[in-house]
C-alpha cells in the first residue's frame, strides 16, 4: 500500500506536475503543429476602397495566432491585367486557401484556381457572376431580405406600399424573392423595371405617389453617379423614407441602410478559413449571410421625413449620420 | 350603264393600289433604315475596334504608325462589301494614317475639311457649312456613353458616314466601380478622368448601300408590289363575280317577274344579306302574285259589269228608238188623223159648191156657145176658162184632200210590179226634157200589195221627180229583190232636198214646191206603212234625190 506522506511520493507528484505533465502537453503540442504545419492563406483585393481593407483587416487580425499564415496580399488595382500576373505569382506559391475580397478578384480566382479551397467576400449582387464550386465559399455582402425587411417594420412601422425600382437582368433574382417575403411581412412590394438609367427618374416620378416607402436595391443600372443623389432628392421632397445596403446611399440623403461590418465580415471568413483548412477535404460551405449587421441612418433625413430618433439609439450597432 | 361589279372592281383595285402603293413605300423605307442601320452598326463595330485596339492605342500613345498595320489589317478584312471609303486617325499632335479607297477620287484634306476638333462640342443634328466649303454635314448624332460621333458628310458628290472615336486610356472595372460606390467611402475618387490618346476615324461610303437599295426595291419591293397588286384585283375580280351573280340572278328574275311571270322564285340559300334579299324578294313576289289574282279578279268582274252595262246601254238605246220611232209615228198618226178629219171637212164643205161651180160654169159656157156669145166676147172666153182650169184644180185639190183622209186599208193581191211601174209612167205625163230609164233586175217576184195604191204612190214619186227636174235630167227607176224585200229606188238629178227639209219632207202639208199641197208624200208613206213597207229618202242638195221603196215579199 501506498504512503500517501511519504517524501518520494510527494516529490513524484511534484515532478509529475509541474514537469512531465507540461513537459508531455508541450511536446504533443509543438508535435501536432509540426505533424500539420502552418497553413497559407493569400488574399486577393479587387482594389483599394476602404470597405475591402476593412474586411482584410478583420481576416488578418482573426488569422493571428490560428495558425494560418497570410502569404501575400494582392491588390488588381481594379485592373485584370493586372491579375494576370498575380495569378502566375500564386501558382507559383500554390497557398492552402485563398480570399478574394471584391468582384474582380473573385471572378479571377474562381476560374484560374479550381483545385485550391476558395473564399469570397465583399462581392455586390454575388449571385449574378455564378460563385458556385465544391472549392467555393462565400459571404455576402448584403444582408437578407428577409433581415431587411423585419429591421424596416420593427423601425419604422408598417409601411403597405414599398416601391422598388430594379433592371431584371440584374436583381430581377432578388425581387421575385423578395415578393414573397413582403407578402409574409404584410408588405405591398411595388416594382418597376428599366432598362436603362435614363428611365429610373421618369418611373420614380411615376410611381412615387403610390408609394409610402422607397427600398433601393444595389442595381448597377439603377444607382449611378447620374441618378443616385436625384433618387435621394426625390425621396426627400416626398418626404419618402428610403431604405438601402450602403452606407453610402445613406450619406447621399438615404433614410437607413442595413449593412454588414466589413470588419467582422473578415473575421467571419477567417473562421470559415479556420475550419476549411484544419478539415482538408470539406466541400463548399455555400454562401452564408453575414452574421453581424450595421444599421446607418441620416438624422436630417429622419427629420425631413418626421421619424423620432430616440427610440433607436438604443439598438446596437447603430451609426448616425452626419 | 356601269354595273356594280365593274364599280366594285374599279374602286377595289384602286384600294388595292394604293395600299400596295403604301406597303411597298413602307417597305422600302423600312429597308433602307434597316440597311442604313447595318451600314450604321458596322461602321460603329469599325471604329470601336479600332478606338479599344491596345496597339491603336499604342501607336497613338507613342505616336507610332507602323503599329497600325496590324488592326488596319484587322479592320480591312472585315470589310468584305469594301465600304470603308476613308481611314483617319490621329492624335493632338500628329496625323498618323490617313488613307481613302483607291476608288474615292477625293482627297483625304477636302473630307477633313468638313471636320474639326470643334464640331464635337456643337449640337447634334446641327446642319452647317465646313470650313472648306466642299463638303456639308447634314446629320450629328453623338452617343454620350461609348462617345462615337456620328455624321453624314456630302462631299463632291459622294456620301459618307462618319464615325469618329476617340482613343482612350483603358476604363475602370465597371463592377468593381459600382462596388465602390455601394461600398465606398469618402476616399473612393468621384470620377477618374480618363486620358484621351487620340481618334479614329472612319467613312463608310453609301455608294454600296445605295447598291443594296436598289437590289431589293427591284428583286424585292417590285415584285411584292405586283405581286399585292395582281392578287388583290384578280381576287376582287373572282369575289366580285361571287358576290354579283346572285344579284345578277335576281335582277334577271325581276325582268321575267316585270313582264309578268309571277311564279319566277329566287334560289339562293345564304346565310348573309343576299340570302335575306332573296329570301324577302320572294316574300315580296308571293304578295305580289296574291294582290296581282285579286286584281285580276276584280278586273274580271269590272269587265263583266262593263259589258253589262254596254248591253243595258244598248238596249236602252233600242228601246229609245223604238220609243222614238213610236213617238213619232204617233205623232204623225195624231197629225195625220187631224189633217184628215179637216181634211175630209173641208172636202166635203167645198166639193159641192165647186161641183155647184162646175155645173154652172158648164151651163154658161154652153149657152154662150149656142148665142154665139163667144165670138163677141173673146176676153170673156179667156176669162172661163181659167175659172174652169182653177176650178178643176180646186176640185182635185179637194179630192187629193178626201183620197188622203179616206185612205182605205189596202185590198192586197199579188201583183206585178213591173206592171205597176208601167202603169204609173203611163198615168205621169213626162217632159221631154227629161230622160227615163227603167231597170228592172229580174227575177222580181210578185208582191201582195194594193196594187191601185202603190201605182198612187209611184205616180206621186214619178211627178215630185219630174218637178224636181225643171231644167230636164235623168228619171232612174230601179226594181230589185232585197232579201225579203223588193225595192224600187225613183232616182232623178234634180235640185235635190235641204237637208233641213229631210225631217219633214214626209209631213202633210209641208211641201217645198210653189203650187203643192204637200199631201203627196204624206200620203205615200202612208199607204206604204200599210203594207208594212218602208219609204227611205237620200238626197243632196243640189245633186237630186233617190226614194226607195222597200215592200215585203209575199211568203208563198
């Protein structure tokens, strides 16, 4: 039998505890490392906007201490030849895992790089450039419908009849799912097509006095340099409120817009990162929604239009503007 | 006359040529903005494919012509139909091609005349004087988002279209630059000014375009035109005969139905208009057939009443003449009987003072004749004997007057007038003046008559004859047997009777002679209606006269 006070025992216990035990968990530790080795990640920027490096920031903090190394990162400076050279580059350092931030950058490495586990982000209206592949996975860069919609009842009431002005070549996806939503949320969805940017003031006039809420899609063919501020300035002097995806929409005269944090974009596809590459193999996660919103909203707009702001600086994740 | 067919025919096939006329100037107007379009479109995908071509660019960047060859080449050879009638492009420093087609005969410098930098800035569609003064730009256009200008350029003759683009730096991803604005944030630049290398410009000559145009309006419009226009007339002309036959039908149905054949019906069994025409056309002639017997009916009756009428008419005449007749018979029997009752008193007043007279006058003459008297007294004698003369007269006058009242009712036996006419002739004492003639047409049957009062009757026609005749002339007595009557007409070429004398002629007492009693003619006819006989007068006057005796023929 054991004598529980004796020294030898005493000191073996010592030793066992405060040596061999950390002794043998380090080892396993600095094993396992060596066993898998530290994983590459490049990342791709399509350019240089403040909304991209945002979500690298996110990634790359997020990286640190995973295990995951960021090898390069590229900028196409919003120019494909650019990348053209980049991709010779990354075949040369074939990285475990690549992130594309931005359209250009994704649709660039979709098509060059199908065998190396792939993630995207930041890419408007993802769905018309078919980012869909058993490497392929992405976040997007607008939050739901669904999302939108609740956070515009829950704010601002129940407005019936909610204008949408869009191009069917490009967000005719979104509206025909956004129908049924509205439905479900007790929304009369009034759409408008055009075909070109000529036609978005003349149907706004058009459809204005019907409606009681504008919602403005990011549409290349809607929102121009040429058409984005009279949206605005339309929506005000009808005292209309507007809702949107951009932040910067909102700073044009927008009432709110519901928005990712690019940040946490990031951060959230450095998780995915983490699971795509500890598990080799696993296929593609599909696109997932960003799991941490913003809303932005424009106090003079709120004013014009006649909506009290105190019941909403309360919620979280709220910016005023200006 | 123009019938409806020809009509219908005749404005159809106006229609027909003036819509066709229509057509084919719409057809050939659409065509030629279709081909304008191509020419257009082509000339658009030229100048684009030059103005994005990298070496274009590089050749403008770097002022460099030899790059050119290549997309020159390029451009060329796309150009099949040989189009492209000039080639410019050039930076703000430098020309670096300028090339037309071997077959232009103008000169690159008269074409460039009409274009200058400063064109671009002015309003489209601006119709204006270039500065060389060869050349006129009649049409602009600009498209503002891939910045081609667009002109037409009348220049000696020839017609180009112009494109001109300018050569710019390479653009900006156009969904990373949407990104940005969605995304962007206050260092996103606004707009990036793109640089501008230089222009390219083309002319596409609408010589062949013209070439096209008439190939189409002659293998094309041409024929559809004949074609909408041959058909359209030759189908109105067989929808016409369709549509006009059963009127033509009908219309020959209503000429038979117009002359009278009612029970023409017409066949035709449509269910449009004209079977409804037909249907009430046939209606219409049933009516027509019904009122058309009624009347028919009615007319029959009407002339059954007519003739009626005319019968009662006639015998109301008859009877009116018969009562005439009567009426005058009775009139003249009245007359008669009074002129023979004064007659007979008169006569028997003054036959014995003028047979008192006679016997006297007799007695004186006869004693004067036995004293010798006479000789003494030759006036005397004279004298006598115009008493004795007129008292003969008087006292046949007187018997004239007692025969006319004592008009006996005729003893009748058969007698032959032959004898009768002798007798008569015999007893009249005839001028020499006067010419007789006696035809006696044989055989002339025996006459049961008073043979004593028809020779009175002849004698009296005889003597008023040869009174009538003073002057001589011709007595023509003519006997004939007349069915069943013999006839003896006294004919003479005397004076003749006033026609107002005709009506009285046979009247007691009227007479147109200066010594007559007028009792003669009165009575013949007498005796003549005794024996159921007829006395007929026919005279001119001035031409003579002719009774006819008509006396009925015994019936053995």
């Amino acid at each position: 039998m054991i004598n529980k006070n004796n020294k030898f025992y005493k000191l073996s216990k010592g030793v066992v505890t405060y040596y061999i035990l950390p002794l043998l968990l380090l080892t396993s530790f600095y094993i396992s490392i060596v066993t898998a080795g530290e994983k590459t990640v490049t990342i791709i920027q399509s350019q240089q906007i403040a909304a991209y490096n945002e979500a690298v920031k996110g990634f790359k903090e997020a990286c640190r201490g995973k295990n995951i190394a960021i090898k390069e990162i590229y900028d196409l400076k919003g120019d494909i030849e650019e990348g053209k050279k980049i991709v010779q580059d990354i075949k040369a350092n074939k990285p475990n895992l690549i992130l594309a931030v931005g359209v250009l950058a994704a649709t660039l490495v979709k098509e060059q790089f199908p065998e190396i586990p792939i993630i995207f982000c930041m890419v408007v209206n993802h769905y018309r450039f078919n980012l869909q592949g058993n490497n392929i996975t992405g976040i997007s860069v607008e939050a739901s419908v669904e999302d939108q919609f609740i956070i515009l009842r829950n704010l601002l009431g129940a407005y019936k009849n909610l204008g949408v002005i869009y191009d069917i070549t490009k967000t005719g996806k979104i509206i025909s799912e956004a129908e049924t939503i509205a439905k479900t949320l007790g929304f009369n969805l009034i759409k408008s097509e055009v075909t070109s940017e000529k036609e978005v003031i003349p149907v706004l006039e058009n459809i204005i006095k019907k409606i009681e809420a504008l919602w403005i899609i990011p549409d290349s063919t809607v929102i121009t340099k040429n058409t984005l501020e009279a949206i605005s300035k339309i929506a005000l002097d009808h005292h209309l409120p507007t809702l949107c995806t951009s932040e910067a929409i909102v700073k044009t005269g927008a009432l709110i817009s519901i928005s990712p944090d690019y940040t946490y974009t990031g951060l959230q596809a450095a998780q995915i990162a983490q699971i795509l590459l500890n598990n080799p193999g696993t296929p593609s996660m599909g696109i997932k929604n960003p799991e941490k919103l913003r809303l932005t909203l424009n106090t003079q707009t709120a004013e014009s239009v006649g909506i009290n702001l105190t019941a909403f600086q309360s919620y979280p994740n709220i910016i005023l503007y200006p | 006359m123009v019938g409806i067919r020809t009509k219908l025919i005749l404005f159809m096939s106006t229609v027909i040529v003036i819509i066709g006329t229509l057509i084919c100037v719409f057809f050939l107007l659409n065509s030629k903005k279709q081909q304008e379009d191509a020419l257009r479109k082509f000339g658009i995908s030229l100048v684009m494919l030059l103005a994005q071509d990298n070496e274009v660019k590089n050749a403008l960047s770097f002022t460099q012509p030899a790059f050119l060859d290549a997309p020159i080449s390029r451009v060329t050879a796309l150009d099949r139909e040989k189009e492209i009638g000039y080639l410019h492009i050039y930076n703000p420093q430098s020309t670096l091609i300028e090339e037309t087609a071997p077959w232009i005969n103008i000169s690159m410098e008269e074409i460039l005349t009409s274009k200058s930098p400063k064109m671009r800035s002015k309003p489209h569609s601006a119709l204006r004087w270039t500065r060389g003064g060869g050349a006129r730009v009649i049409k602009s256009t600009q498209n503002p988002d891939v910045l081609i200008e667009e002109n037409i350029i009348v220049c000696s003759g020839n017609v180009f279209y112009d494109f001109t683009m300018p050569v710019l730096e390479k653009p900006a991803f156009a969904e990373e630059e949407f990104a940005a604005q969605i995304l962007g944030e206050d260092e996103t630049p606004k707009e990036k000014k793109q640089k501008t290398f230089g222009f390219v410009q083309v002319g596409l000559s609408q010589y062949k375009l013209n070439e096209r145009i008439n190939k189409i309006i002659w293998q094309r419009i041409v024929p559809m035109g004949l074609i909408i226009i041959s058909g359209g007339i030759g189908i109105t002309f067989l929808l016409s005969k369709y549509f006009v036959a059963p009127l033509k039908h009908m219309a020959s149905i209503t000429l038979d139905i117009a002359r009278g054949d009612l029970t023409r019906t017409v066949d035709i069994r449509s269910d449009d208009e004209i079977g409804q025409l037909s249907l009430n056309f046939n209606n219409m002639t049933r009516a027509l057939k019904v009122s058309y017997d009624e009347k028919e009916n009615i007319m029959a009756q009407l002339r059954e009443n007519v003739n009626n009428l005319e019968k009662a008419n006639k015998e109301l005449v008859n009877i009116n003449e018969q009562l005439s007749e009567t009426q005058d018979r009775l009139v003249r029997s009245e007359k008669l009987a009074v002129v023979g009752k004064l007659a007979s008193g008169v006569g028997h007043e003054l036959r014995n003072p003028l047979g008192a007279i006679k016997t006297a006058l007799y007695i004186i003459r006869k004693t004067n004749l036995n004293n010798n008297v006479i000789n003494n007294s030759q006036k005397s004698n004279q004298l006598f004997e115009i008493i004795e003369k007129e008292t003969e007269r008087s006292v046949k006058i007187v018997n004239d007057l007692l025969g006319f009242s004592r008009t006996a009712k005729p003893a009748v036996s058969p007698a032959d007038i032959k004898l009768i006419i002798e007798s008569s002739l015999s007893r009249v004492k005839i001028p020499a003046n006067i010419e007789e003639k006696v035809l006696l047409e044989e055989p002339l049957p025996l006459i049961s008559v008073d043979a004593t009062q028809i020779d009175q009757v002849f004698v009296n026609l005889i003597q008023n004859a040869c009174d009538a005749m003073q002057k001589g002339g011709l007595l023509t007595i003519h006997a004939r047997k007349e069915n069943e009557f013999l006839t003896v007409t006294f004919t003479d070429t005397g004076c003749g009777i006033p026609e107002n004398a005709k009506n009285k002629i046979f009247d007691p007492l009227f007479t147109t002679k200066p010594k007559g009693m007028g009792l003669g003619l009165a009575i013949s006819i007498n005796i003549i209606q005794r024996h159921e006989g007829y006395i007929d007068l026919k005279s001119k006057e001035g031409e003579g006269a002719s009774f006819i005796v008509k006396l009925p023929i015994t019936k053995t």
